[in-house]
C-alpha cells in the first residue's frame, strides 16, 4: 500500500501537510510547494512502519514567520523498524527547518540529507537549521544551512544553530555547509558514538558547541580509521575558537585541518586534538555512491545488526528493505568497490528466497497480473510469521478484492483481523495491509506503554488472556478475582455496542465461558475489576 501526496500547490494553512498514524507501507510526499504555514509545513505525528519519504519539496515561511513555524516536522515513529528520509528540500525562514524528535528505530536510520534551509537576516528568537532529539542513527549529511546577512557576533550567536543534536546515539553529521551560524554543530548531552566529520564551516562564531546550555555532551572518537574526520573551517571563527564545551567522560581523539589556527576554549575539557595535514582526508573516505551504500546497508547486508528483542523479525525488515532498494537500483551493486560482491552475493541469495518471491507478488499484483501473482505466491514455504502472514494476506487480497469482491469468508475475515492487532514489528508489513482490507484505524501504542503492558501481564493477577481465540464458543478467560472484589467481562460488538456482561468468580483464576450464543465475528472484550477496565482486548468466533 501506497500513500503520496504530490505536486500540490498549499498556501495558508495551519499545515500544508498533516500526516498521523498513517498505515501504509510507504508514504511519499514529494514535489509540493507550500507557503506560509503557521505551524509546519510538512506534519508527520506518530506513524509506525511505514517508509516515510519527504523530497524535493519547497517550504516558506509566513512573514514574520511563528515562532512555533517548523519546515518538516516528524515525531514519534517508534512504533517499528522504518525508514525516514528527507531530502532535497528548500526550506525558507522557518523557526526550525527540519525538526525530527523520537524517532528511534531499530533497523533503520532517520536521515536529513541535500536539503537547503535559509535563514533571514535578523531574528530576536533561536533558529535551527536541523534538530535531532531521541532519535539514534540520525544521519545528517550534505544539508546547506545559511543566515543571509552578516556574520553573527557575541551578541547575536545564540539565535542561529546550524545542526542540534540531542540525545542521539551513534549518529553521523557530515558533509555539510554551515555559512553564518551562531553555533554551527551543537551536541547535547549523550551522543555516544556519533560522528562529525567532514563538515565545512563559514564565518561561524562557534562551529561546534558540546553542550549548549546542559554542560556536556558524550561524543566518542572522532577517527574513521586511517581517514581522520577532517572537518574545515573556511574562515576564522568568529569567536576565536573552533570548539566550545565540555566532552565527557573520557579524552577523545579529535582530528582537525589546522587551517586557520586551531584553538581550543579553557572549557573544552577531555579532548585531545590531533592535526591532520591531508588535505583530502573527506575525498578518500570514498565516493558519495559508495558512501551511501555502506551507511545505509553495510550493517544490513553482512548481518551486523543484533537486537535486544525480536532480533529474526527486525532482522527481516531490514533484509527486505535492503532487497528492495537494489532491486529498484541495481547500479548501487557495481560501483567497482572491492565489497561489490557482498552486496551483490546479499541480492543474490535473497532474490532466490521468500523475500524476493515475495516481492515478486507485490509487483505482479501492483500490474494486476493476478494469475501469475498467485502462482509465485503458491511456492513460498514461510520461515518466519511475517512471511506466513503476508502469504496469507495475498491469498485473500487475491482471491476477494482482485476479483472484485469486497466481502470476506468468516474464516478469511477472522485471519485478517488476526493479522491487523499484530505488533507489527513480529507480524511484518502485512498488518498494516490487513488493517486497510478491513478498514480498521489502529493506534500505535507508545513503546514504554507496551513495556508496560507487557510487566502487567506477568503479574499475580493473570493477563487477562481468552483462549482459545478464535473459539467457537467453548473458551476460558485466566483473571485472578480477590475475595471481596467485583469483576466482571463485557464483550462488545466493533461499533461498541455492548453484547454480554458475565460476572467473574472470586478466588478464581480460570474462568469457564460458553460464548455459543454470539453470531460469529469480532468482537472487543473489557475485564474490569473494582470498577477499573483492566483489559481490553479483541476475540474471534467463528462457526
């Protein structure tokens, strides 16, 4: 499933445009011009597992812009291993021009990359190029942020920020131009294994700043082995000093291009510097292609990921994306680098798998060849509950809405509703399509409030759990009832209309039901005990 929003014209509008909880497999907003939005000009709020792609659009400011006013705005897509880029965007006059907060995922990398944002000439409150809050493997590269104007002065530098970074692990900002920035590259607090490399920086009162306004920021070695991190200062800081704040908690190597002369301010503690006197240190790194090959797949595709939960799961999203990606570029697979082979082997062994048959199907159904879509999906043998469940999805997608049938069988519909309250990360992107099929708008839940759902459900009260479910009607409810304590279960019917109240034992754990009585379907049941709902879940009958 595919969402875009393309080459639309927006003016005066709150938002140009507004995404939320949106549930496609891929949303692309690419090629917009939008004008003078009050808040964003582009508002994507709590998406999970859906590739969220924002190009080649242009954002302008009100005059005078919010002070709330954010270019691209993109919070809280928790929910799963996605991929967000934003790229090749004009960005003018906002307060923030990309704003990227609680997005962190575990396979892929949030990325702001080739976007122009301008700032104007005097402003009375900060302006940020780019902020990165609670979002690990931020990748921040060959952005140009510029203040028209003159160049900031002891008075005015902490109203300009090219690049903030917050609380972000392991992420790279490189390759980009700050031009006129108070503070050029800010790093807050835990940063922890983050590169700053290659960045060229002009008439910059601080090009980097550790630790604005929070006393220190955890970095790492700044080195990528035998190519120093070469970052250039093109002109003098305005300040006097290439770096400002405080490193912690241990030295780090920084290498530097000692053009003009390096200076360190009396606060810059646990840093020691190191000249680098190869002027082409960024060239060797490698070219841009390769460049971008490894960083977004090297992991990927020589099976360097590991996961604290769900690591065969995580790990197929990211085989399927890498997949993907080479398919639809398969020069990224010739580049004459001495790795070619890795990622061409990679390709190989996955086009003759599950995650290449199964692409194949969506590309078949995408040109509605329905016959052969049917029949490649016949030869996947599911390793995983991902691959079952989109083979799943297809059969019935096939077999119904390809023929122009909109109603489903009971035990179709009880299969797709299975699917659709999966957590996605386990059940894969074929959730997402059986909650389209069925029509359903489900909220992601936060990743602490599942967390929690799950200690709950491990407590001395049972969880709450129906099984069997599906049931025909024969089914027990474990909920541990106190002496003293009402509780009781409601089942209610997907519009909310109540269906059954059945009063729960106490001192009971197990609690026998004959739902004989309830026409097949899906239904919502509510435990509540002392008068607080408990749970809330779904259950299936089928005939």
């Amino acid at each position: 499933m595919v969402l875009n929003v393309l080459n639309n014209n927006i003016s005066a509008r709150n938002a140009g445009v507004f995404l939320q909880f949106g549930q496609a497999q891929t949303h692309n907003i690419n090629n917009n011009i939008i004008n003078a939005t009050t808040i964003a000009g582009i508002y994507c709020l709590d998406n999970g597992g859906a590739d969220l792609t924002i190009k080649l659009n242009t954002l302008t400011a009100p005059s005078p812009p919010f002070n709330t006013a954010m270019g691209v705005r993109v919070e809280n897509a928790t929910m799963l291993p996605i991929d967000v880029k934003i790229g090749q965007n004009t960005i003018n006059m906002f307060k923030v021009g990309v704003y990227m907060n609680n997005l962190t995922t575990l396979t892929f990398r949030p990325e702001a990359r080739y976007n122009i944002i301008n700032f104007p000439a005097t402003v009375f409150s900060p302006r940020y190029g780019i902020i990165a809050r609670m979002s690990d493997n931020v990748f921040i590269d060959v952005n140009t942020v510029t203040k028209v104007g003159g160049a900031p002065t002891g008075a005015t530098y902490t109203r300009y920020f090219g690049a903030y970074v917050e609380n972000c692990i392991q992420s790279t900002v490189s390759n980009n131009t700050f031009t006129r920035m108070g503070n050029g590259v800010v790093m807050d607090i835990n940063n922890a294994g983050s590169k700053l490399t290659c960045n060229n920086f002009t008439s910059n009162w601080y090009p980097f700043n550790f630790g604005f306004g929070s006393g220190g920021s955890e970095i790492g070695d700044q080195y990528i082995p035998s190519n120093p991190n070469d970052n250039l200062y093109l002109t003098a800081p305005g300040s006097g000093f290439d770096l400002t704040g405080t490193i912690f908690p241990t030295p780090i190597q920084w290498y530097f291009r000692p053009i003009p002369l390096f200076n360190l301010t009396s606060n810059t503690a646990n840093l020691t510097p190191n000249p680098s006197f190869n002027q082409t240190a960024c060239d060797a790194v490698g070219p841009p292609s390769i460049i971008q090959r490894e960083n977004d797949f090297g992991q990927i595709v020589r099976n360097q990921f590991s996961f604290p939960q769900n690591d065969p799961e995580n790990k197929l999203w990211g085989w399927k994306k890498a997949y993907r990606f080479f398919k639809n570029n398969p020069s990224m697979l010739i580049l004459g680098a001495p790795d070619d082979s890795t990622y061409q082997n990679f390709f190989l062994l996955h086009q003759a798998g599950n995650v290449g048959a199964l692409q194949q199907v969506t590309d078949l159904i995408e040109i509605e060849d329905f016959n052969s879509a049917s029949n490649m999906s016949s030869t996947v043998n599911p390793n995983y509950s991902a691959e079952l469940n989109r083979k799943e999805v297809n059969r019935i997608y096939l077999s119904t809405w390809a023929l122009g049938v909109e109603h489903f069988s009971v035990a179709d519909s009880a299969m797709l509703y299975n699917i659709a309250y999966l957590d996605p990360v386990i059940g894969g992107d074929a959730v997402y399509s059986a909650r389209a099929m069925l029509r359903l708008l489900i909220e992601p839940v936060p990743f602490n409030a599942r967390m929690q759902q799950v200690t709950f459900a491990q407590d001395d009260k049972g969880n709450g759990r129906i099984y069997p479910n599906p049931t025909t009607g024969k089914t027990q409810l474990e909920f541990v009832v106190e002496e003293g304590i009402h509780a009781s279960l409601e089942i209610f019917s997907i519009t909310g209309q109540r269906i059954l109240s059945i009063s729960l034992g106490e001192n009971e754990a197990f609690h026998q039901l004959d739902l004989g009585g309830i026409s097949p379907g899906v239904y919502l049941y509510k435990v509540i005990s002392a008068e607080e709902v408990i749970v809330t879940d779904k259950i299936i009958i089928v005939e």
